[in-house]
C-alpha cells in the first residue's frame, strides 16, 4: 500500500476546487448538500488511511508481532515501504490531534447551544419565536427541541411588519432544514483534514441562499423578502456578536448579503438561460471531476486495507509457531 495509502491524504488538493466550482453552478440546496456529502467522505478517507498507517506500522513492532503471531520481515515483502514505525507514530500524532479537535468544537458547539438556550429559557416564547428585550438588533435560529426563532427589540424596531415575517420565515427555514448540522459536519471534517476548511465558507453561503428563498417562496414577494435582509444586515452589527448568541447558529444578516440580496431581486425568468445551457457542459466535467476524486480516495483506501490484510495473513501463515 506504498501508494495507495497516500492517495486520500492529497485527493482533498484536487477536490475542494472542484467542489467548491461546482457549488457555484449549482442551486443552493443541491450546493450544501454537496459540499457536506464532499466534506464527510473525504474526511473519512483522509482518517482511514492515517489508521492504516498506524495499524501498519504498529504491526511491525515486536510484542504486536509476537501477539499476532506475525512474521515481521514478511510484513514488507510486498514493497509495503511506507508502513515503518516513524510513519506510523506521525500518523497516531495526527489522529490524536484530529480526535481532539473533534471532541473540543463538539463539546463547544454543544455548550455554546446550551448556554443560549438558558439565556432565552428566561424570555416567554410566543409558538417558536423568542423577543429578547435587547436594543442591539439580532436575530438568529437557535437548533435544538424545539427550536427557537430568537430576536431582539431592537431588530424589530428596524423592520416593517413584511419584513419581519421575511425575516422569521429566513430563521424558519434554517431550523426546518437543520441546517447547522451541515455546518458542524464540515466543520468536524475540517479537523481530520485542514484543506476541507474551504468548504466551510461556499456552505455558508449556500445554506444562507437556501434559507433566503425557502423566505421569498413563504412570503411570496422576493423584493420584501431582499429588503427584509438587507435591513437587517445594515441594523446588525456583525462584529459584535452578543455573548448568548452561539458561533455556529445561522442569521439572515450572515455571509455576503449584497450578493444575497443581488440574487434575490433577480428575475427568475431571465436568470441566464443561455449561460447555463453554455455551463452545462463544464458543469458536468466538473461533477465528474469530483466524483472521480471522492471515488479514486475511497477506493484507495480500501485497496490499501486490503493489502494490509494480505500482508498480515501471509506474516501469520508464514510466521513460526
């Protein structure tokens, strides 16, 4: 498995571009499944070959051997090079601190989420929605059972009475979509690989156009629903996020809102017919670009397992008794 064992660790190189071209082209909720579905398998890939690494190297210590009933001089006959012990300690390094990383943005992320809902549990809720009687306009969707539409005083007093229900059915279509699980599953994947921290920001984006026009479709007026948000990011104050409002939760005032709201005032009658029949077909380069990418990391990986395995069965059947 001298090289198949690598190939997941660099896929990610080639991947993420693709990924993030195609998120591009593609509508927004197609974009954040996409991106996601990219982020988890190639976050699997990436820590199955660091554990077959470790397994390998592992295997050609004595004890193990001796444990194993293994034959250690057979363990490289098969070229298997790159299964040595200084590798493999790099390997346990980088999956502990993967480990890590994952266990602390996942116990933040929960603890975040607990912290905010303490602080609105002591407002009374109106069905799903949360006034905070705050002058700093805010507003959020807060995930959890059940969730929360959560604003201020002061985000309300900057909007119209149609723009707030824009702005309610923007958070609503957060909470219905469960969108922050997309977000902690990239943000989980980027602990196992650092390259797949540039999904996080075109998953943002998409998730936030997503919501957008799940809005404009429930209020049934694109151009309220646009001035909704882009009031609502010039009430906001972004570089002053309240303490009770968790990192990882999504808002209408989010991401880059011009483009946002560009979109959004867009007819959809007129939005480049041309321009996407002449995009197809780069498109579909690009999907099978990707495709091929999270494939050839897949079955890289299983190739290098399977090796492993023959090279311990013939270690074992090899081996003296």
């Amino acid at each position: 498995m001298i090289f198949a064992v690598w190939i997941p660790l660099l896929v990610p190189l080639l991947a993420v571009p693709a990924a993030r071209g195609l998120a591009e082209s593609l509508p927004p909720r197609a974009a954040a499944w996409l991106l996601t579905g990219c982020a988890a398998a190639l976050a699997g890939c990436t820590t199955a070959a660091l554990g077959l690494l470790l397994a390998a190297g592992v295997l050609r210590l004595p004890p193990v051997a001796a444990l194993g009933h293994l034959s250690p001089p057979l363990l490289g006959d098969r070229g298997d090079g790159a299964a040595t012990v200084p590798v493999a300690g790099a390997a346990a390094v980088l999956l502990g601190a993967g480990a890590l990383a994952v266990a602390r943005h996942a116990r933040r992320h929960r603890a975040e989420l607990r912290t905010a809902r303490h602080a609105t549990g002591a407002h009374p809720a109106t069905g799903d929605l949360v006034v905070l009687p705050d002058p700093a306009p805010e507003a959020y969707a807060l995930p959890g059972r059940p969730g929360r539409v959560v604003v201020t005083a002061g985000m309300l007093r900057s909007l119209t009475a149609d723009e707030r229900e824009a702005l309610f059915a923007h958070e609503r279509a957060h909470l219905a979509g469960r969108h922050h699980l997309f977000l902690l599953t990239v943000a989980l994947s980027a602990a196992c690989h650092p390259l797949l921290r540039a999904l996080r920001a075109p998953l943002a984006y998409a998730l936030e156009r997503w919501a957008d026009e799940a809005a404009a479709s429930r209020v049934g007026d694109r151009r309220v629903t646009a001035r909704a948000i882009g009031r609502a990011a010039l009430a906001a104050r972004p570089d002053a996020r309240a303490p009770w409002r968790p990192g990882g939760v999504l808002a209408a005032t989010a991401g880059p809102v011009p483009r946002r709201v560009a979109a959004l005032l867009a007819d959809e009658r007129t939005t480049g017919h041309p321009r996407v029949r002449a995009g197809f077909r780069g498109r579909r380069l690009i999907a099978a670009a990707l495709l091929a990418c999270v494939a050839f990391s897949a079955a890289a990986a299983l190739d290098a397992a399977a090796d492993l395995h023959e090279s311990v069965e013939v270690a074992q059947g090899e081996a003296p008794r």
